[in-house]
C-alpha cells in the first residue's frame, strides 16, 4: 500500500475484516419508527450521496503538510427521522476506515472513524448537510 513491506500483513487483517464488515453489517437502517417511505430515502438518496463522497475523497494529498488520507466507507446507517417545520431531517452515522501517511516521518497512523451528519432533504434531492466531529472509534493502529 505504502511501500513498506512490514505493514503488509496488519493492511491484508484490516482490509480482511472491512470486506467482512460491510458483508456482515452492510448498510443498515435502523427500524425503529422510521418508515419504510423514510427508509427508501435514506437508501435511494442518502447512501448514493455519501458512497459518492467517498469516491470522491478517497484519497487527499496535502501539500503544504506533506500528509496522504485514504478514506474508505465501512456503513452508513439511519438511526433518526424529524420532520422539523417541514424540513426532513435524517440523522445518519458514517464509519469509515482512514489511513495516514505523514511523509517526513514516514509514519502510518490507521483505524476506523465515526461521524454523524444530518443531512436535509428535499424531495429526492439533498439540499443541505451538517457534520458533526468525526471521532475515532477504536485504538489506532500507528506503523513507523
């Protein structure tokens, strides 16, 4: 992945257990009180909109820090529905595996994050979006 050999079997573990996470888990939608008409919303409209966020910034290179971010998706899943004066509102929470590179120190810095976004809606169309703090939701895993 980086060019470094010793990583290589902790990569292929963690590249295993996302595979297997995303099969087991998925994309889920929490039942309870959101309807199946809010549900399709979330995964014809919501999930599309976040897995093409993640294709789009899967990888980022900052120039000025001399850092590489990798980002891959592992689940988004609904677990709100308010309808606030007339304003859809979903909550949804995002877990993504990010891999960082700082180049100078050639250190590796890997793990999975978590981050609520509300995201607004209006018919089929994400008109708005407010992400929370993304935190990290494990021990990190820092390869030199």
């Amino acid at each position: 992945m980086f060019n470094r050999n010793r990583g290589y079997p902790i990569v292929i573990a963690i590249i295993l257990v996302l595979i297997l996470s995303v099969a087991i888990y998925g994309n889920a939608v929490a039942e309870d009180g959101i309807s199946k008409e809010r549900q399709g919303s979330f995964e014809e409209v919501i999930q599309p909109w976040i897995k093409g966020w993640f294709i789009d910034h899967a990888v980022e290179i900052s120039h000025t820090d001399n850092v590489k971010v990798e980002r891959r998706l592992v689940s988004s899943t609904l677990y709100r529905f308010e309808n606030i004066d007339e304003q859809e509102r979903y909550s949804v929470s995002v877990i993504y595996h990010v891999v960082i590179l700082d180049r100078p120190s050639n250190i590796i810095i890997q793990g999975l994050k978590e981050q609520q976004i509300i995201f607004l809606l209006k018919g089929n169309d994400v008109i708005d979006y407010f992400p929370f703090d993304e935190y990290w939701k494990e021990n990190i895993l820092i390869i030199q």
